[in-house]
C-alpha cells in the first residue's frame, strides 16, 4: 500500500480509531502493515470501502414536508 498514501492514511486513521490500545490490537499500525495482520487488512478494507463511497457524487435527499 505504500503507493497510495491516501488510502495507507485511511487505513491508518482507521486502525487508530478502532483498536485504540493494547487491548484491541497488539501491536501498532506499522507493525499490523508489515506482518498483514487481520486487524491491518479489516482497517484497509474499511478504507476501500469508504473511498468508493465518497467517490460517489452525493446526491440530495429531499427534506421531509412539515406536517
């Protein structure tokens, strides 16, 4: 993933909000990279899918009538 540094930081910021501590994950995000770990792959496909997502041009929902 080195080659794509806003998907690697979309990971990373990911992995950093869901396993805070040594409790969630063991070990930090560079090491969870290195080794592929399953937390590290969980975080980089939580990342896909939020670029696909933003990819998408919004659309407006319409607002409610007020009754």
């Amino acid at each position: 993933m080195q080659h794509d540094l806003q998907l690697r930081a979309a990971a990373r910021a990911i992995y950093e909000n869901v396993y805070p501590s040594d409790e969630w994950a063991p070990i930090g995000f560079e090491e969870a990279e290195r080794y592929c770990t399953v937390h590290y792959r969980q975080a980089v496909g939580a990342a896909q899918d939020a670029r696909a997502v933003l990819a998408v041009p919004h659309q407006q929902l319409p607002l409610p009538a007020i009754l």
